[in-house]
C-alpha cells in the first residue's frame, strides 16, 4: 500500500478547506490537506469575525443571506465555545437610511432573515457609545465566530477522524497523467524537502488563489478572479457588545464586530492583482478613511487605541459590476466537461456558509468516488463544543480573574479540563498559589492553555501560537511576551536557539510590518518593541 496515496487532496487550510477534510474524514474518506503556510492565514484569518444573521445580503443575493441565516443556528449549536450569539443591530442614521429600512423589512422577510423593529430607546440604553442620531434601528441576530479555532478545531476534528493535516507544505502543481489528475507535488517548507502525493481526487480550496492550479491546464474557459481587497481597523476596548452595521447597502465602514476586549472596524473594498495577496497592507490614507467612516457610528471612536489593522482578500469572480454588488454564493467548479477528471474548484462564499460549502463539495466528491456515507457536520459538535461551558467554570477551574476567565470562555470550550490539569506544572514566582502563570498579558493568555494547543492544535513555528491563543494580538503587539513563548517552546521542543531566534524575528516583523501606515503612537510603540528585542537578547 502506498503511503502517500489518498481517496482526496485538499489544497487550502482556511475554513472551507478543514471543513472538507473534517466532513470528509468523518465519512470515512482518506485526506490530505495541504496548506502552505498555517492553518487559516489567508482570508480566513484576515476577515471581519462576523458570524452573519443574512441582513447583510438581502439587498443583492438573497440565496446568501438564507444560507447565512441557516448556517448562524447550526454553527451557534455545533460551536458554543468559540461563538458569541451577541445580535446586531441595523441603524438608519441619514434620510437615505431611513428610505433603505423599508427595503431591509422586506428582503429580509422574504429570505428568512429574522429582524425585528425597536424603538431608539431600548438602542441606545443597550448601546450607549453609538451616535445619538440615530433613527431607526431593527435587530438582527448576528453574531462573532472566531475564524483561527473554527478552522483550526476543524482540521483536529478531521485529524481524530484519520485525516493527515500538513502545515507549511506548498503545492507546487498538479500531477496529471493525460487527462487524468492524479496527485500533486509540494514543498515541505518544515523539513526543506519536496514530496508527491496521490489520490483518486483533489480539491482546489484557495480562494483568492484558486486560479493559479488551472494554469496547468489546457481550458476554454478560466476561472477570472476580481481578488478585491478589504481592510480591517482594531480598537481597544470593547465598545458596543452587538454588531454594529448601517441600515444600508452594503458599503466602506459600514460594520462593527465586538471582539473580546476589543472591536474590529471595517472594511472597504478596493481591486488588487493576484500577484499582491500575499502581501495586502493599507496605506495611511485608508486608515483615516476607515476611521471617518466609524465615527459616524462611534462618535468618540478616535479617543481609543488603534491595535492594529489588517488587509484580507476576497475571492470574486471578475464581472462588469462594482465590487461591492459582486455576489458572495459559491460555485463548485468541475473540470469533467474541459476533459479533466479527478480534480475542482471550490469558489466563493462566506466564513459563515463554510461547513454548507464543504457540506456539498464533500456530497459531490463521495459521488465520485462511489462513498455512500451522508454529511454529518450540521448536527455532530466541534471539539471542546459538546456543551457551553460558562465563564465562571473557567474561573472556578483555573483560578484566574473574571476577565481572563471571559476570554478562555470563548476559546476551550470543554478542554478547560485538561487545561486546568496543566496549571500546577507551571507556577513561578509571580503567580500566587494554584494560579497559571500569565505569559501575554494583554490577552490574560496563559501557560498552560499554551502547551495544550502545542500539544493538540498544529503548532510548528512560534507564530502559530499567536492564531490558536490570541497571544501577541492584544495593546502591545507581543511587546513583552514573544521571549517567553521562545522560552516556552525550547522546553518543548529540540530546537536549536539559532532556529527560535529566526522564529521569533519572523513572528514579530510579522508584528512590525505595519509600520509604515501606521500612526504616530503606533509608530513609537514599534521603535520601542525593537529596542526591547534587540537590548534584551540582541534581535537585529
């Protein structure tokens, strides 16, 4: 039996591409996934946390707001521990707003959308920081997900069900004997070595990327991306404790997500090439737009800290109209009708509609492959979501504050247990009896919750804590903790200091890429970090 033969190959570790490993892996089939980098650092990571209630898409694709809305119940039930069923709100502010309202009641009614009317009141007694203005406001249930976990409890969910999860291994191209796709070639980034895989089907998951596959083929017609750019803006300080969004077609500015201990501003939409998406940043002047824009919202919203702010890529088929009217369905794409079997192309979409896209990616490939096994992705929970577990346990188990406890209780779900289990082996000084110790105190993110997920979640480079812990997102933008994860990591691991050091450097440039638009604070808090790492153990 061949080692490296598979029944399917995903290409892509964003949310669609673990969800199909996941819903596959659970049928039954045989998977591969490879993604180039880490779990969910493509759009996935880079979009607005937004668990969508469907309101958004009423005005153009009504098809996308009904599954959103379907999607929101099955992910709040499936996920509790790493969602926030927090609602939203519609605010009309403007004449033009108010106009756009009775259109809002109506789409949303015939989508299946639930909304509800309130009165200006019960608003602003709920969200005193919004404008003042307001004038008319219809509730929606919207809701936060955490794009990192979801994907990344995806793929360990696909790993416990026997499928192999390799990070940081690059596909190369496609494997094609005559018509037939037959595997592909990768470079193994971790271990500097190249491999073939093969398998009775492969899945082109990439999103923004997806059409760079095709070229190795031979078409009549391409799949034309309009890869359009969006930037993200966050704040400190949880603002709002519902979603935000302008009782409007969607538009710049226009939504704000509540965020752990933060809130996250967004995003415009600008056309960028296929050859900058590994490398999107806003200029200054898109910042200050963006920042315009919210305070229309959040009249007092220049008064908080910027953190940090950050530019994903959406996939969009390239048409004749506007960006924002592109449709946010998704298609899957075979290649049967061009004279190429055993691969496609999974295209479109939402963070919300992940597991229905990989839903019906997975029926299809199990048609082929002649796999009888049904979906059970909507009913079977993510792991650590078997139950809610409430933010007191947390505190209760770990002996942490009310606010550390917030944050764990929208990360571990039901692994508080064996977090907790952790937390006598790593008192220090500075902790008092039976307390963790506290590595990235901006994010209350502590030792032990650290050595579980480099124990269970994936964790190759010391950057990948950062996607499974939220170290390093908080105020000081790992200012005062990538030493400790390094110490962290040298315990756990045979790694040369020579091989931490240029860990660390990458983590934190990844930090510091963001200087050239960033603002004066911004800026002297950088200059500051540097001079700590460098000072303090010589980090040129």
């Amino acid at each position: 039996m061949n080692p490296n033969k598979y029944d399917c190959i995903i290409i892509g570790g964003g949310a669609t591409g673990a969800g199909i490993a996941r819903d596959l892996s659970m049928r039954g089939v045989s998977v591969l996934l490879l993604e180039k980098n880490d779990l969910s650092e493509g759009t996935t990571g880079r979009c607005h946390a937004m668990l969508h209630s469907g309101g958004r898409y009423v005005f153009k694709d009504q098809i996308a707001a009904t599954e959103c809305a379907v999607e929101n119940k099955i992910l709040l039930r499936i996920a509790p521990h790493i969602t926030e069923s927090c609602g939203g709100y519609f605010i009309g502010i403007s004449d033009e707003d108010l106009k756009y309202g009775e259109t809002f009641k109506k789409r949303c009614k015939s989508a299946d959308v639930w909304t509800q009317e309130i009165s200006i009141e019960e608003f602003l007694n709920a969200e005193p920081n919004c404008n003042k203005n307001v004038k008319r406001v219809f509730k929606v249930k919207d809701g936060y997900i955490d794009p990192f976990l979801l994907t990344i409890y995806n793929a360990y969910d696909a790993k416990i069900h026997g499928a192999t999860i390799k990070t940081y291994s690059e596909v190369i191209n496609l494997v094609i004997d005559e018509n037939l796709v037959i595997g592909v070639k990768y470079y193994d980034k971790l271990n500097s070595k190249t491999e073939v895989a093969y398998s009775e089907f492969t899945i082109n998951a990439t999103g923004p990327w997806a059409s760079q596959f095709e070229k190795e083929l031979d078409l009549s017609q391409t799949l034309e991306i309009a890869p359009t750019m969006g930037t993200l803006i966050v704040i400190k300080d949880r603002l709002v404790n519902h979603l935000i969004n302008r009782l409007r077609k969607p538009g710049d500015g226009d939504i704000i997500v509540p965020s752990h201990q933060s809130i996250i501003l967004g995003t415009t939409s600008k056309l960028v090439s296929l050859e900058d998406l590994d490398t999107l940043l806003a200029d200054r002047s898109e910042i200050e737009y963006l920042l315009d824009l919210g305070e229309v919202l959040l009249p007092t919203i220049r008064n908080h800290h910027v953190i940090r702010f950050y530019s994903g890529a959406r996939p969009l088929v390239a048409s004749e109209s506007s960006l924002r009217e592109a449709s946010r369905k998704f298609d899957i794409i075979d290649y049967e009708d061009e004279g190429y079997y055993g691969f496609l192309t999974i295209f479109g979409g939402k963070l919300t509609t992940y597991r229905l896209m990989a839903e019906k990616v997975s029926d299809f490939v199990c048609k082929k492959l002649n796999h009888t096994s049904t979906c059970q992705t909507s009913e079977k929970e993510l792991p650590g979501g078997e139950e809610k577990v409430r933010k007191q346990t947390f505190q209760k188990a770990l002996n942490v504050d009310e606010k550390t406890a917030f944050d764990m209780h929208y990360k571990w779900g039901t692994f508080y247990k064996e977090i907790s289990n952790m937390c006598t082996q790593c008192l220090d000084s500075f902790s008092g009896l039976n307390e963790p110790k506290i590595i990235c105190e901006c994010e209350n993110v502590t030792e032990p919750e650290l050595k579980w997920v480099k124990k269970h979640l994936f964790v190759e480079v010391l950057d990948d804590y950062r996607r499974r812990t939220r170290q390093g997102m908080g105020s000081c933008q790992g200012q005062f903790c990538y030493y400790k994860i390094a110490d962290i990591e040298a315990k756990l691991t045979e790694k040369t200091h020579s091989l931490l050091m240029d860990e660390m450097r990458e983590a934190l440039n990844e930090r510091w890429k963001i200087e050239p638009s960033a603002d004066e604070f911004q800026k002297r808090q950088i200059k500051l970090s540097k001079y700590i790492y460098l000072m303090g153990g010589k980090l040129e």
